[in-house]
C-alpha cells in the first residue's frame, strides 16, 4: 500500500479555513483535528481579505461537444483535501463587534469579503465571535447585521470561550454540518450538469463519477461512495483504446482503473462486504490482466511493466484482506485466502523479471533516446516530457526499459513468496505440497538474486521432502537446481550427489540425457586430481565423519540421503560351526550383495567392511565368487563391475579378533584413487532387509544369496562369536527380604568351570527408587565376628578348573524400598593368548518396615469439652493412623487434663517376631510450643511376645499438655525385637536383635471453650441416696447457654428438674447436681445427662458410658431378730420406698 499517495488510501476529511485572530488558529485546528470526532483538517489565514486565494474561482464546464484529453486530473484529490476548503471561519472579537464605528466597519468589511470568496465556489461560511467567559451574547440586532453581511443563517453565527471545551464541541458540530452541506451540495450540482449533457463521453463520465464518490467520501457516505466508484469503474472500462499514442493510452487506462479499483475495494471491506470485493476484484483482473490484441506485440519492456502493474494489484488485495478481514469471515475457498493473492503477485514478479532480462538481452545501441525531464503529466496515468510534450511509443518504451533497470525484480519475487508461505504455514488448514511449491519458487529466485547459499539450503530441505513423499516430477526440478548451485559454488562432491541421483530418475529424464548426467558422475569419481575442498558445508546433516580420508567420499548415512536410490545393499552373515567340531577353524562369512540403479556400469576397484568389536573397530577386504571373478579378462586388474539394475555379491572370510559381539559398522566401495562411496550401518535394524531403494520391487528382485548359506540369515548384521573357554559361574545368593534396621547377609559364590586368573569382583548395592540410586554399604562378614567395609574390586585367587570360592557379606538397610544388588566378575582366561572376560549377577531384596503403627485418642476421663471451631475440624475420639516416617496431625486435645492414646502396634514382617521391649521416647522440649507430657502406663509385657504376621500389640500412653500448640510432636515408640525360630527367613539377617523408632503422631492442643466434669460415687447401695454432680467450667470470654436434659434410665430414681437451662459466666465455674437411689444391685449406666450449646451447635453427653456398681440393701437388726414370721414383716420394695420418701428433691447449682 506504500506505492499510493495517502489520499488515495485513507477516507478523506473535510477541510475548513480559519480566517483572522491567528492566535486562535493552534489551539482551534488541534481540536478539530485530534479531538473532535470526525477530525476535521483546517488552513488558516490571518487576512479574511485575502479568503479569495484559498476558495478561487469556479471553472467552466466541459461540453460534450469537446471531449476531454484525459480521464482523471492527477491533483484533484490532493487539491480537495489540501488546498479547497469547503467552510471559511471567520473570528471576531466581541470588543470590535461592539467597539467603535470604525472596529465594526472592518468587522463587516471581513464579513463581506469572506461571502465573496465563499460564493465563488459555492462554499459555506460561519462567524465565532471570540469572548471572554463572564461575557454575553452580543446584542441580536448587530448579530442579524453581521449574518446579513456575511450571506449566512442566523445559526452559522456562534459565541466561543476558549476555555470552554463545550464550546469547542458546538463549533465542531457546526463546522461538519456546514462542510456535509457543501460536499453534498456540490455533488449534486456535478450530477445534474451532466445529466443535461447529450451523449457524453465515457471518459467524462468516469470523471464526474468519480469526482462525486469522492465527495461522498468526504461527508462519510459510504453506500453512495462506493456506488458512484463503481459507475465511474464500469465507464473508464468503455473508453475506447484509439489509435493515437495506443501503448500510452493504455498505460493510462489501467493506471485510472487502478485507482478506482481501490477506492471500490477498500470501501466495500470497510462495510464487511468481502464476498462483493472479492467478486469486484476478480472483475478487474479479468479486464485488464492481459493487454488487448490492437497491442500485439507487446513490446518486452512494456509487458514487463505490465506485469509489475499485475503482481501490484494481487499484492494489495492481499494486504487489504490480511488486514481488514478477520480469518475466521473468509470464504473456505482457496483463492479467497490472502496467502493465495501473495502468491499470485509473486508469480506476476517472475514473470516481470523475466521479461525484464529477455529486454535487456534484446536491447540494441540504435535504441531510441530517452527525451529529458520524463515525469508523471497533469493527468492520472501519462507521461510528459520538457515543456509538457506527450512522449511518443518507442519512446515511452525506452523509457519503460530505463525504469526496469533500475528495479530489483527479484526481490520483490522472494518478499511476496516469503510472505505467502509464512500465511500457508500459519493457516489452519496447512497445504504442504503448494507450501513446498513456494520453497522451490523461493529458491530460483534466490538464483537469480545471485544468493547461491540461501538457494541451495532451501533446495535441500525440499528436496528431502519430495524423495521422503516420493514426488519424481519436482524432486527431478530440484536436483537440476541443486547440480547448478553445487556448480557454481565449485563443489564437487554436492555436484557428483546430485547427478548419479538425477541419473536415477528413469521415470522422468531420457535415457540418453541420464547416460551423459552418469559419465559426468562417473569422470570426476575416477578422477586422479582430488577435488577442492568445499568452502561451505550445504548439507551438515549428510556429511558424516570421514572413514577413508580421501577428497572424494559420498557418505551414505540415512534414508533421506538421495544416494539412497542410487544404490541398495543385502548383507548377512553366515551361520557358524561349532567350535566343538572337528576341524573347525573359528572362521566367520559376512556376504555383501549390491545393486545399481545407475544407466551405466559402474567400476568398483576395492570393496571393503568394516567390523566392530570389543576392541574397536577394523576393515577386512571382501572378495568376488570365483565364477563372477572368472569373467574378467586375463591379466585385467583386479576389479569389481557393478552394471545396471542386477546383483553383484562379495563375501568377507577371515577369523576374528576377540570372541564377543561382532558387528558390521560400514561398507566403502573405492571408485578410483581419490573417491570412495560408503555406507554407514549403525541405525540398520536386523528388519531391514534391503538398505537402500533399489527403484524396482522386493518381491520382483531374485535373492543374490539364494544357493548360500546366508539366505536366510539377510539382514543379520551382528552376531555373537562364541570362546573356546566356557565362562565362571556368578552367584549372588541371599534372602529377598529384609526388615528395616536389619544387615542382610548375602554369600557371593564364584564356581570356576575352567581356570581363572587375575578374577576380581566390583559389587554395588544400591536403592532403586524415583528414578534416582543411593548406595548402601556393604561389610564383609568374618568368622571372628569381625565386619570390616568391603574393599571394591574384591580380589580373588586364581581358580583351578572346577574350584569354587565363597565370600560372606553383610549390607546393613535402614529404610524400606527395593534394593539391588550387582555384581560384576572381571577376569583372565589360563591359555596361551588370554582373553579377558566378565559375567555379571544380581539380587533383588524387598526391605519393608516390621510393624506399624496406629494410634486412638480418647477423651479424658468424666470429662467432656467443647472445642474452638478448626478450619478443619477433627474430632478427638476418632482413630487415626500415624505411618511411619510420615506423621500427620491426628487430633485436637484440650490443655489441662490427661488424655488417653493407645498405641497399637501391628507386625507386618513374614517371620515371627519377638518383642522384648517397648519404650516411649518423649519429644524434647526445644522441639514443641507446649510442655507434653507422654508416658507410658504399660510399655513393655512382663515377658517377651510373639507376634506373627498380622498379629497386634497394644500399649496405653498418657498425654497431657499445660498450653496451646498447633502439631505438637509426641516423640518415638522405641520397639526392640529379634526373629524367631530358625527357619531360613530367621537366618537370613544379622544381629539377633533390633530397635526401632516409630514416630508418634502429631496432636494439637486447645484451650477449651467450656468442660463438663462429672463426679459420682463408684459403689453405692440400693435403697441408699448418692449425688451426682456435673461441675461446669467456662474458658470463654464471653456468656455460655446450656440445656440441660436428664433422660430416664432403668434402676435409678432420681430428684431434681429433667429440663433445665444453664447460664455460665466467663471463666466462672457451675455445678449442676441430682441424688440418686438405686433399686436393684448390678452394674448400671447411670442417666444420660445431655448438655446442649446453641451458640455452637454442640451436644455433650456428661454421662457417657459412666456405669455404678450398686450393692444389694442390708434388711435392719430388730428384723433379723425378729421370727421367721414373714407376714409382719414389709417387702424390700416396700422398705425401699418409704427410705425415698425421705430424700430431697433439688438441683445444686453452684
């Protein structure tokens, strides 16, 4: 969009004259400018006198009798936008409007000359009478004089205060009325001299249309702008070519077609009407993208600035729908994506530099002469020389080759290309074949932009891609491109790669043209002089490291390498004898079978593998079968031929080095003294049985080692040679499971089948867990009891045949997981050329904690406490399980009384276990925000016990704390126990007896808002009154509401209220109190006493579990007495009832 002139490209803004007061015209024409909405463009002047020089006078109109030279002036729209304002502002001061006679004669001289400027043009005119703030309006009588003066409506006359933004606003509201009512004005006044006219030319009528879309423009008409450009477009198409000056008149067409095509285009996506632009557009390529036939022939330099004219319009349709269409809106077809646009532009430019080069290579010396001082004329479209002459058509086109020189065509080519492929990538739906196109194109353009290096890079990248995809047509193009750069660059070895690939394409080059591409080839491998060094390396992905060292040597290495297609490999090696036959000689067969896709034999004056094994890697030479050497001619030097399109098989006989695991590394083939082609064989799996492409089909080619013993074996590139000497016995024997705090004993066995000598063993011990190793150590058990550190590598004597040797060990665990152990033999054979070898070993041992741990809190007893709300609340009498290793908070207390944990302990080891001991180790002091008490009441039975896998243990643990804290720790559970009996799992770990620490589990203590101690008799008898108190203590700072509920409960009676309410003051103490008589003997739960807290939603139970022992009533003395004469006497119920009677029934509250 650079190319055009911004009012060509922005909407236009209407323009005003400030005339007089020049202070005023900053301040004034920035607002309107940059705050008033639409901006209004302003010109000042500080004489209204003067007005007449920027209104002018109106020119006469042109008749259809006299039809014009040209279709659009070349200034008009620069003119209207810059120069002719469409409202003229005149300031007065409110002091010389009402001043002297002689102050408001030159205000009313002011005011006249403005009209007559104004009405020359038919321009609107508008008074801003400048005041202070605190001023009024001027006298009505002097503003319908000054309105008289100045032609104007009462309402084109405003009072202004420059300090009054509200002001401002009005005045800009005014302006942009009156300008619209000009603009419109003058439209319609074009519009209609024209109708009048008969039969005008199309010319004309271009003209007037387009003038009136402009000035629709400037009154932000869109919908009528857009209309009139398209009748002023569709009448530039019917002006007739003629036959005066017909290549300039063409210039100027398309030129004037240009414009309006921008203004229709950029106009309809302003109104989300991308469908019609499209549609607009495609019409005017279909118009003016080929030159009518009166041209033929173009002239080169003429064709080519047409196609520059071409390439610019796809450009900037595809920059005004990048910009102004939204993606998701675009039509799904592809030449409605703005990529699709680029890329048309950019082949436009191709085709302009190429016609750009053949007018260069055509041009002649008696060319005729460029006239002096060419530039643009009065007219959009044409060229003028000195003194306003019109350039004749060989000298336009002289003219034309002038400017075409001077562009760089390609590269604007390459910023079109680039720009449509980074959008083809970007979009969703990604078209990789026409992606890859545009990188071709993008690299003949580099070509001709002499940018070799850029070229070829990006030649290789698509060529990779179309030999993975298979595409013969295109992959062919880019190795011609490729055999040119590599040409040009002087790099021999590129140019040698991409001409056997190109003599390989059969399907898409001639026989004979592939013939000559091979001989080429075929010259600079047997070439004696080695070829320079290349000072760049296009390709650091196929070049691999040198094996041979000599100039010359095409590596093959991957699949994506196109020497790939050139030539293909089968290689196997042969079974081999068992060294226990006799007369056999250890002797390994390795056979090579290759084929040639080349139209030409090829010579092959050395075949060589190269082998790995333990010790490196070395070539052995590989030899014809005698039948195929036997066709050479006598005394013809020894040489493998390789022809077209069949297999020629070589095999590799030798005895190797080591034995051990023997692999074929590489294959080099010598072409000549200076030039090798190798094959690398690490990433060649034993599935591939054909490395290479061969260009035919596997199932078509016979098996080159089809009477060989290596027919079923192709593909197998590595095998294991076996030894003469059979290998030591490693054993690592030990238990596979072990308890934490435990040495596991491991016995490390070596049994020598043959002698050894010089054996040494490294063992590692180590847990395997989250990715990461940590070792352990590792102790050697002696018989005096002695455990010294093991000294690694571990020494053995040397084995006589059939000897064994034994090592005992210890590795101490301290924590559970997987441990593996490793151990790694490293010794010496006893023969007369010792091999050195090695046997590994290992043992997996699970290492689990031997008991775990669950605790359970209870409440202190007869007492019940209502805690402060948690965040997350955790009731105290729920059982928790604290894990070893990982404690976690398992209740809240209240500070104060004792509290009860039973800790259970549970064996989980799959041996017995002997528990001997159990202490409990409180935490320190430094370590807790409290003091916490923890003891145990019962810690250890009196004797050892027993536990097999599963059974339980338990202990009772008191624990109380005199302050708040939040997780306060416990301590540790010290437990030490042995194995028991003798079984192997019992033996399989060291020393007889074990501690180990169990964390106890976190707990929190609280200050309690409100306890509930209950206090009664344990033992009492029936018919005998006992009292049970409830003793409420309140921690609150603020008033505790208690309900009280008594329920009945079997064998008591009980005096006292059974619903009852409770008011605690803060940190006061209340005591709730009934007497009680039992009337049967037995163990009895007391009444449920229920204590419900509204405020927060709590219910105790005080009596909770609380059971009395009654005994039976004692009958009185004189009753015993007394005879066996039961009739007198009164029953137990009776006696029971009338002691009742005499208690008293009342509630204690203290």
């Amino acid at each position: 969009m650079d190319y055009y002139p911004p009012e060509l490209v922005t909407p236009p803004l209407a323009l005003v004259a400030l005339l007089g007061c020049p202070e005023l015209h900053s301040t004034v024409g920035e607002f309107l400018r940059s705050q008033h909405r639409p901006p209004i463009n302003s010109i000042g002047l500080a004489e209204p006198q003067s007005a007449s020089r920027l209104f002018g006078e109106r020119k006469s109109t042109v008749t259809s009798h006299t039809p014009p030279v040209d279709i659009l002036k070349a200034d008009w729209f620069a003119k209207h936008r810059q120069r002719r304002p469409a409202v003229a502002v005149l300031f007065l001061s409110r002091d010389s409007v009402l001043g002297d006679p002689a102050s408001w004669l030159r205000c009313t001289q002011e005011a006249d000359a403005v009209k007559v400027a104004t009405r020359a043009r038919g321009a609107r005119a508008v008074i801003i009478i400048v005041q202070p703030a605190s001023s009024s309006d001027i006298p009505d009588e002097r503003a319908l004089q000054l309105c008289k003066q100045a032609g104007i409506d009462r309402r084109c006359l405003l009072s202004l205060c420059l300090t009054d933004v509200a002001g401002l606003v009005k005045l800009g509201r005014s302006l942009h009325e009156q300008a619209g009512v000009f603009y419109l004005d003058e439209s319609r006044r074009i519009l209609s001299l024209h109708a009048e006219r008969r039969a005008p030319p199309p010319e004309l009528s271009a003209r007037i249309s387009f003038k009136a879309g402009a000035l629709a423009e400037f009154r932000a008409d869109w919908s009528t702008a857009v209309k009139t450009y398209q009748t002023a477009y569709s009448q530039v198409q019917k002006v007739p070519l003629g036959t005066s000056l017909p290549l300039q008149h063409w210039h100027e067409l398309t030129s004037v077609a240009e414009q309006m095509h921008i203004k229709v285009v950029t106009l309809l996506l302003h109104q989300h009407r991308s469908q019609e632009a499209l549609s607009h557009f495609q019409q005017h390529l279909a118009a003016y993208r080929h030159p009518p036939p009166q041209l033929a022939p173009v002239p080169l330099a003429a064709g080519a600035a047409h196609w520059g004219w071409v390439g610019r319009q796809y450009q900037v349709m595809g920059e005004l729908m990048s910009s102004r269409v939204d993606p998701a809106h675009l039509p799904p077809q592809r030449e409605c994506h703005p990529a699709y646009f680029f890329l048309c532009a950019a082949t436009a430019f191709i085709e302009r530099r190429r016609a750009a080069q053949q007018a260069r290579e055509s041009r002649t010396a008696s060319q005729v002469q460029i006239p002096p001082d060419v530039g643009p004329g009065r007219a959009v479209g044409q060229l003028t020389a000195q003194g306003g002459c019109r350039l004749t058509d060989p000298e336009f086109v002289a003219w034309l080759e002038a400017q075409e020189v001077q562009v760089h065509h390609a590269k604007a080519g390459i910023a079109m290309l680039t720009t449509a492929h980074e959008l083809y990538k970007r979009g969703s739906q990604r078209a990789n074949r026409l992606i890859y196109h545009i990188g071709a194109l993008l690299a003949r353009e580099h070509l001709a932009a002499e940018d070799v290096d850029t070229a070829q890079k990006l030649l290789h990248s698509i060529a990779g891609v179309y030999r993975k995809e298979q595409w013969g047509v295109p992959l062919a193009a880019a190795l011609l491109e490729l055999r040119e750069c590599a040409h040009q660059q002087k790099q021999t070895k590129e140019h040698v790669e991409c001409s056997l690939e190109l003599a390989c394409q059969e399907h898409f080059l001639g026989e004979a043209q592939r013939v000559a591409i091979a001989q080429a080839a075929l010259g600079a491998l047997q070439s004696r002089t080695p070829p320079p060094s290349p000072h760049t390396s296009p390709r650091p992905s196929e070049s691999g490291e040198s094996r041979t060292g000599l100039p010359l040597e095409l590596h093959i290495q991957s699949p994506s390498s196109g020497l790939f297609s050139c030539f293909a490999l089968q290689l196997g090696f042969a079974p081999m004898a068992p060294l226990q036959d006799p007369g056999a000689e250890g002797l390994v067969t390795f056979g090579i079978a290759l084929w040639s896709s080349l139209p030409i034999a090829l010579p092959i004056s050395k075949l060589e593998v190269v082998f790995v094994d333990s010790e490196g890697t070395y070539p052995q030479a590989a030899q014809q079968q005698e039948e195929q050497a036997a066709h050479q001619r006598p005394g013809a030097q020894q040489q493998l031929m390789l022809p077209p399109r069949k297999w020629v098989t070589a095999f590799v006989e030798w005895k190797p080095r080591r034995p051990g695991r023997l692999k074929a590394h590489a294959v080099i083939a010598y072409t000549g003294d200076s030039s090798a082609i190798s094959w690398s064989l690490e990433h060649v799996s034993p599935e591939r049985k054909v490395v290479g492409r061969p260009g035919a089909a596997l199932s078509a080619l016979q098996n080159p080692f089809m009477h060989t013993s290596i027919a079923g074996r192709v593909g197998c590139i590595q095998m294991d040679v076996p030894s003469h000497h059979q290998p030591p016995k490693l054993q690592v024997q030990g238990a596979g499971f072990a308890m934490v705090g435990e040495q596991l004993r491991v016995s490390l066995i070596t049994a020598a089948a043959d002698a050894i000598t010089k054996a040494e063993i490294a063992l590692k011990a180590e847990y395997l867990e989250g990715g990461g190793h940590s070792e352990l150590p590792i102790l050697v058990a002696n018989g005096d009891g002695a455990t010294p550190p093991l000294q690694v590598p571990l020494q053995l004597p040397d084995l006589e045949r059939e000897a064994e040797h034994t090592v005992q060990l210890l590795v101490p665990v301290s924590r559970p997981g997987q441990v593996h152990l490793t151990a790694r033999l490293q010794y010496h054979t006893d023969q007369e050329s010792p091999e050195v070898c090695q046997q590994l070993a290992g043992l997996e041992v699970v290492v689990e904690q031997p008991f775990t741990l669950d605790c359970q809190f209870t409440a202190p007893p007869r007492v019940q406490s209502i805690m402060p709300p948690q965040p997350e609340p955790s009731q105290f009498l729920a059982p928790t399980a604290g894990h070893p290793g990982n404690p976690k908070a398992a209740a809240t207390l209240p500070v104060g009384p004792p509290a009860v944990m039973i800790a259970c302990v549970t064996a989980v080891a799959p041996c017995q276990v002997v528990i001997h001991d159990i202490q409990v180790e409180p935490a320190s002091s430094g370590s807790t925000q409290a003091a916490v008490v923890a003891s145990a009441t019962a810690v250890a039975p009196h004797r050892p016990a027993a536990l097999r896998k599963g059974d339980k243990h338990s202990c009772v643990v008191q624990v109380q704390a005199d302050a708040a804290g939040q997780d306060l720790p416990l301590g540790h559970l010290h437990i030490v126990w042995a194995r028991a009996g003798s079984s192997k799992l019992s033996e399989a770990a060291v020393p007889s007896t074990v501690t180990t620490r169990l964390p106890l589990p976190l707990v929190s203590f609280q200050k309690p808002l409100l306890q509930a101690s209950m206090l009664h008799a344990t033992e009492v008898t029936a018919g005998s009154p006992f009292v049970l108190k409830v003793t409420l203590q309140s921690h609150a700072p603020l008033l505790q509401s208690l309900d009280v509920a008594l329920k009945d409960s079997t064998g008591f009676v009980t005096s006292g209220p059974r619903n009852a309410s409770v008011a605690v003051l803060p940190h006061q103490d209340s005591v709730l109190a009934w007497q009680m008589v039992a009337y049967s003997s037995g163990y009895h739960l007391l009444p449920q006493i229920e204590l419900t807290s509204r405020q927060h939603s709590v219910v105790l139970n005080a009596s909770h579990g609380r059971r009395v022992h009654v005994l039976p009533a004692k009958l009185p003395t004189e009753l015993v007495m007394q005879g066996q004469s039961s009739s007198l006497m009164p029953s137990g119920v009776d006696n029971l009832a009338s002691s009742m009677s005499q208690l008293t029934t009342q509630s204690i509250l203290v």
